[in-house]
C-alpha cells in the first residue's frame, strides 16, 4: 500500500517537537516538499543521525532518533548511521552545564566497535548505510575550520541556554567546545544529507547543518528533532556516565526490571517515546491510570514487557516477568504479614505512621528521603506520594512488612 504524502508527513513527524509551532511548520512543509521530489525523480531521501560513542553501549535513550531513522527507512528512503569518531573527542555540550571529559582517541575507537552491531537490533542491516565522520573531519586543515567558524559569530553561541548559565555563573566555557557545532554542521555537507534526526537540545547543531549546507551550495537539510528520554531516575537525561540507564544489550532479566524501577511520572515519556504502541492505547493508558481504574503498576508491567519484547522477543518477556516476579515480588516476602486495610487514598507518610511501620510522621518523612522504603518492590521518591487503596506490599527498611488491602 502506497501512502499519500500526507500520510508520511504524520508518520515522520510524530513525536517532533521543536519548542516552537512555526519552527515544526515550516519544517513539516520543508520535509512534504522534499518527499514530493522523492516521489517524483525516484530518488531516496538522506537521513541521518549521529551518535558519538562516548561509552561502550547504546541504551533506550539512544534509540528515541533510531526508530525515527527506522521509520524513514521502512517508507523507502536512505538511513544513515553516523558514528561520531571525531565529534566524540569533543563531547556535545548542548545538554552540559559543564564541560564533558574528553575521551582519548583510543577509548573512543574501542567504544565505536560495538555501536553498529547493536543499531541492527532496530536498524535494517540491508538497508543501512554506516559511516564515521573521521572519514571527512580527520581531512580538514586550518584554514577550512577558519572558513567553517567564518559563518558564526560568538553571540549566537552565548546566547545558547547552556553556554548562557556557565557565562553567568563565570563559569569556564573552553574554545574546542565551541568546535562541536561546526563539526556536527559539517558532517551533513560531507553527507549530502537531506533529514538530520536529533535531540531537542541539539536544534542548534542541526541547524548551523542547514547554514553551511547553503554555503556550500547544497539544499538545507530538514531538522527534525525528538524529546529526550529520562533515565531511570525519572528526572536527568539518560546517561551510561551517570547511571540512570537500560542498555540495549542487557540481558532481558535486568531490561524488565529497571523498567519496572521507574517512578510513575516517567512512564508517559517512556510509552511516547520508546514503545510501539499508537497513540490510541498509550491515551486509554494514561486515563485508566487518571481515574485509578488501572495501577501504575499494572502499567509499569505492560510497559517493562512491551520494552523486553521489543529486542529479545515474547517469550523472553515472559520468563523476564516471571523471574521479576518470583524474585522481587515473592521470594523476599516474609509468609506471615501485617495487614493494613486500605477504604481510600491516603498519604504514604500518614499510612506508614498508622500501620505502626515508623514511629512517628517525620521519621516517615526521613525513611521516604533515605530511599528505604518501597511499595511492591520500587522505592518511593517522592515524600508526598499518595498510596491507592489496592492490594500491594510496604517495605519500609529490610525487615518491616505490611500487605495493603484494599477494604
């Protein structure tokens, strides 16, 4: 079945956002224009993202821009994956309030060797072309980066809200950092690109693409840009350097179950962003859990299963299930329990203090913040959380139980 190019247009810029109507505008209309061209001379379209290999392993976050990519891919046209040998040495500063550590070339390499084995598990293999901008960034000489800084002034780089914070701050902001963007811009000259996929935070990058694009003759590359993915933590940008990630490659046990130790108010960034689900069910999701007709829970479930299929299959999501289940949700469990009936919702501070789990309300407070208390196995964050009458088990240090019923 032929899709209409209006029907493209809304599988591919699902999910865009831009932090500005007009902006996602006019890069809709730019992007029906070039599908049309595509449609009418017969010729795929270029589509890239990059990924700077950092660190050894891709995780969730990175796949948000992959299954764009894959999208792309599946309607026809030409998917670049771009390993950034070259930007890695740099570090992208668009999402650091600091400076990122620079990685030897050595490590990066080393890291690079896994990438594209691991893109495969969304990519199509046959129909993916792989490169590394050391092929064309190792190639430049001085005086063409004095040509590419020619088009930027430092305003505009100021001005960005990262290098605003540290400029305010007198914090240091180092001159390599302000290279990133020019090599980024670079690498859509040397592939000719006509889609750049990337990071909210990263519009600047693609959009000095565009600028040195029209310098060097060619037609702007569309800028299509996609939220980020928190990490498990449920609020900072997931990151292999700070801890808070799921890997692509662990093994479906460990997949499921930091899934599952998400807190609840990530789970709509993580069924927008990293399942297949439409829009239909992922709405039906949000609102039984609006109107409590669903446990987050039960959701989480769904969400941890869906994530596990999607790179091992269903059978390993069930045996992941399973095993989440009999190890964290049975096997620690003392036989015999404290019960505590449960008629309406009711602050977790103020349960724990009548089910006789802390002695008094502000001690409650101060296990919440230590991290040592959890509901059905996911630690509670969050001193003010609201507990639902349903039933699921309180653990408030090792060694106190109590099974909430609902009454």
């Amino acid at each position: 079945m032929t899709l209409s190019i209006d029907q493209q247009l809304d599988i591919l810029m699902r999910g865009v956002e831009y932090g500005d109507p007009q902006t996602y505008e006019n890069m809709r209309a730019e992007l029906g224009e070039r599908l049309a061209t595509s449609v009418r001379t017969g010729k795929p379209l270029r589509v890239y993202c990059g990924y700077d290999p950092t660190a050894p392993d891709l995780h969730l976050g990175h796949t948000v821009t992959m299954r764009k990519l894959r999208q792309f891919q599946d309607l026809g046209h030409q998917a670049i994956f771009l390993i950034g040998t070259y930007t890695a040495l740099i570090g992208d500063p668009s999402d650091r309030d600091k400076a990122r550590p620079r990685p030897s070339a050595e490590q990066v390499q080393q890291n690079a060797r896994t990438y594209t084995e691991q893109a495969f598990r969304i990519l199509d293999p046959e129909r993916t072309e792989v490169r590394q901008n050391g092929e064309w960034l190792s190639q430049l000489g001085f005086e063409d980066l004095i040509n590419l800084a020619a088009h930027f002034t430092v305003q505009q780089f100021l001005v960005r809200d990262n290098f605003a914070k540290r400029y305010d701050r007198n914090d240091p902001i180092w001159l390599h950092e302000f290279f990133y963007a020019l090599m980024q811009g670079y690498d859509a000259v040397a592939l000719e690109a006509d889609v750049q996929l990337g990071a909210t935070e990263q519009l600047f990058n693609l959009m000095a693409g565009r600028k040195l694009q029209e310098a060097f003759g060619q037609q702007p590359q569309i800028a299509i840009t996609l939220p980020i993915l928190v990490g498990t933590d449920g609020h900072i940008r997931m990151s292999k350097s700070i801890g808070n990630y799921i890997g692509i490659s662990e093994p479906p046990e460990t997949m499921y179950g930091k899934t599952m130790s998400l807190p609840d108010e990530a789970m709509p960034n993580y069924f927008n962003l990293v399942t297949r689900w439409p829009p239909g069910k992922i709405q039906e999701l949000l609102d039984a859990m609006a109107s409590e007709a669903l446990h987050p829970m039960e959701a989480k479930k769904q969400l941890a299963w869906e994530i596990t299929d999607i790179f091992y299959g269903a059978q390993a999501a069930d045996r992941a299930a399973q095993h989440f289940s009999r190890v964290h949700q049975q096997r620690e469990l003392p036989k015999n329990m404290a019960e505590f009936a449960l008629v309406e919702p009711l602050r977790l501070i103020d349960l724990m203090h009548a089910a006789g789990v802390a002695p008094s309300k502000s001690q409650a407070r101060r296990l919440i913040q230590q991290g040592g208390v959890r509901l059905d196995d996911v630690m509670v964050e969050d001193v003010d959380a609201i507990v639902e009458p349903a039933e699921q088990v309180l653990q408030v240090g090792k060694r106190r139980f109590v099974k909430i019923i609902a009454n």
